[in-house]
C-alpha cells in the first residue's frame, strides 16, 4: 500500500470512529433522557432506587434500635428509631418498635400513643393491641387490657402469649370460669404448650382442686423445653396436694441456692416429717437456723413455728418451749406461740398454766380444732388432780 492510500485509510478509519462515537452517545442519551432531556421512566427509576437505599437504611436503623432496646441501652435506641419514624412516619413496624422503647422507658402516654398510631396503620396487627394491654394493665384498667388481649388473640388465634395474657386478666378480675372457658375452646391450638398447663394447674390450686392441680404441674414439667423450669412449682403444687415423697423428689432437683432458701427448707423439713423422718426434718431446721441467725432478716415466724411442731414430734420439749416464747414475744395475736407452750407445760404437769394458754389459743383461733381439744384435756387433768402441779409429768 503507498502512502497515499494508508492516509486515506487512517481518515476514512477516524471519520467511522468519530460517527460511531456520536450515534452511540446519541443513542444513549436517548434512551436514558429522551430527545428533551431526563424522561419520565429514568426519573422513577432513580427514585425506586432512592426509596430502595433508603429503606435498607431503615432497616439497618431498626435493627440497631431493636439491638440497643434488648440490650437495655434506651436512650440509644430511641435515637435510631426516631431517625426511621422520620424517615417512614408511616412505617406501623417502626410506630411499633418505637412504643416498645419509651414503655420501658416509662413512658406510657407516649407508648399508648404509638402502639395505636401502629394498630391504625396495620389494623392486622395483633402485637399493637398486646402491647396496649400491658399499658392498660400498667394503669390498673385490667377491664380494658383484657379486651385488647382478647383482640390480639382475635387476630393470632393460635398464639399462646395472647392466650396466656387475656386468661391470667380474667383470673385477676375473677372472672375463673370465663378463663376455664376460654381456655377449653381454644385447647386444640395448645395441647402441647407447657406454659398452658402451667396454668390450668394454678387455675386448679386456685379452686382448692390440689390433686388436678398436680397433674396439671406434671404435664407441664413434661412439655416443658427445659423441666428444671417448673421443678419448683411442681414441688409447691405437690407440697398442697399432701403429696409428699413427690414434693420431695422435686425439691432434690433443684439448685443448692434454692435450697438456701428459708421456704424451701422448712417444705423439705415438712415433707421428712410426715413421712417417718422426723428427726432429719428437725435437725435440718436447725442447722438452718444456725447458719442463718446473723443474716439481715434473720429467721421468720414460719421457720419457728414449723420448728416448733417438728421439735414436739422427736419430744424435743426444750426447742419447743424456745420456739414458742418466740412466737409469743413476735406475734402475740397468732395462737401457735400459746398452744406450743401450753403444750409443754402440760407435758411438764403445769395443767393451771396450761389451761390459761391454751384458752388464749382457742380465742385466737375459734375454728381450729386442736387448741379446744388440748384445752379440754388440760382442764380434765387439772379438775382430777385439783390444780396440783406435777412437774416432769410424762404423757
């Protein structure tokens, strides 16, 4: 090729890349912006897009106040939420999630206000109406939370927390059997829901029913994801049902701190007692007491008065007598202290005494059966011996 012709070539290759380069250019602005300018499909793309990053970003923002409100960081996570409730006033989720912070921020006008703003922007909301519940309840309109419990069970019919939440209002109003009714007719949802049979067993306990009480506590304990959860209840529930070697083996699962514990003890010392184990019931006590005298609330009327009855069944007559002066001196408007000591004295043969506090007993405690009967006693031996003191009499 001459020269000639290479330099024709070289323009004729430029002037094509030169028109390629306009029509493409052309045809991309045409495309994206029309002959005018920005068209009307490119504008809403770009603000598909816009919304789009926005709401990741709200997203991100929510998760973050979600995070700081399980945290127990409030403050923080009130500012990331109201940064989403500008952004989407509109957003029920939001609304929503904004209530659950300032009502544990204490805050319950403001949560009301935002749990209904989210119940009125997605009326399908069954967490919006639970939440206005707990408010409610917070206020003592336990009427009013019991309708909002009962429209988020509306809602979510197969939710066991909505179940639990308008049935345990109804128990509080004592309204039992509506809650039993309830209940019932929405047993299918719940047969295996651990938390269920929890509570039909405290709605059992509650009618004084302690052996369906019982059963109901087992069942629990079975359904439960973790059994240790209910142990304790399970043992109390045993305890009233007089089951005692079953509150025994409840009580042998749980914690040594809960054992620790001035109530739990004196249920075992309680449960040894009435079942041939006196003595270990009575020493048990009693190191418990020994170790425990120099704490702050020290130990109850009730540890002494369980001590007092477990000390009379081994003929411990000194620890009796003990216990007595102190429910006497503690509580002088309780019969026990009186009928312990009128007891001892007259197991001592102190029947004129004796007769003088065990009818301080039977006036405290008209209905209880033991005192008059010991009274009765007293008064015979001390007719037949003519008030003569005989001390170290054995019974």
């Amino acid at each position: 090729m001459n020269q000639s012709s290479s330099y024709t070539h070289r323009i004729v290759s430029i002037g094509f890349s030169f028109l390629f380069c306009t029509v493409f250019a052309s045809t991309f602005a045409t495309t994206m912006f029309g002959c005018g300018g920005p068209t009307k499909t490119g504008i809403e793309a770009r603000k598909v897009a816009s919304d789009r990053f926005n709401r990741v970003g709200g997203a991100v923002a929510s998760d973050q106040a979600a995070q700081a409100l399980d945290a127990g960081q409030f403050k923080d996570a009130l500012t990331q939420i109201d940064r989403v409730v500008v952004a989407f006033p509109t957003d029920p989720k939001a609304r929503l999630l904004r209530g659950r912070i300032v009502l544990e921020m204490g805050r319950l006008e403001l949560a009301m206000t935002e749990f209904k703003n989210a119940a009125e922007l997605d009326p399908s909301c069954a967490e919006c109406m639970y939440y206005q519940g707990i408010v409610s309840q917070r206020w003592g309109r336990d009427e009013d939370a019991m309708k909002e419990y009962a429209a988020a069970l509306t809602i979510e019919p197969t939710s066991t927390h909505y179940l639990l939440a308008q049935a345990e209002t109804l128990l509080v109003l004592g309204r039992t059997n509506e809650a039993k009714t309830l209940i019932d007719d929405t047993s299918c949802h719940f047969e295996f829901s651990s938390a269920l049979a929890h509570l039909r067993s405290e709605i059992a306990a509650s009618e004084d029913d302690h052996a369906q009480a019982l059963n109901f506590m087992e069942l629990a304990v079975t359904l439960a994801p973790n059994p240790l959860d209910y142990q304790e209840d399970l043992a109390l529930v045993a305890f009233h049902a007089k089951e005692w070697d079953r509150c025994l083996t409840a009580l042998a699962t749980l914690p040594a701190k809960s054992m620790d514990r001035e109530d739990m003890a004196r249920i075992r010392a309680r449960c040894l007692a009435m079942t041939g184990r006196a003595l270990e019931a009575r020493d048990l006590l009693v190191a418990f007491e020994s170790s425990n005298a120099s704490k702050q609330d020290g130990i109850t009327l009730e540890h002494d008065l369980a001590l007092g009855y477990i000390a009379w069944m081994v003929g411990d007559i000194e620890r009796v007598d003990s216990c007595a002066r102190r429910l006497m001196g503690r509580n002088p408007k309780v019969c026990d202290g009186y009928l312990l000591k009128g007891m001892v004295l007259e197991r001592q043969g102190d029947f004129t005494n004796a007769v003088k506090l065990l009818t301080k007993a039977s006036e405290l405690a008209p209905n209880r059966r033991l005192p008059r009967e010991l009274l009765l006693r007293a008064e015979a031996a001390e007719i037949a011996l003519g008030g003569v003191v005989v001390v170290g009499m054995a019974r």
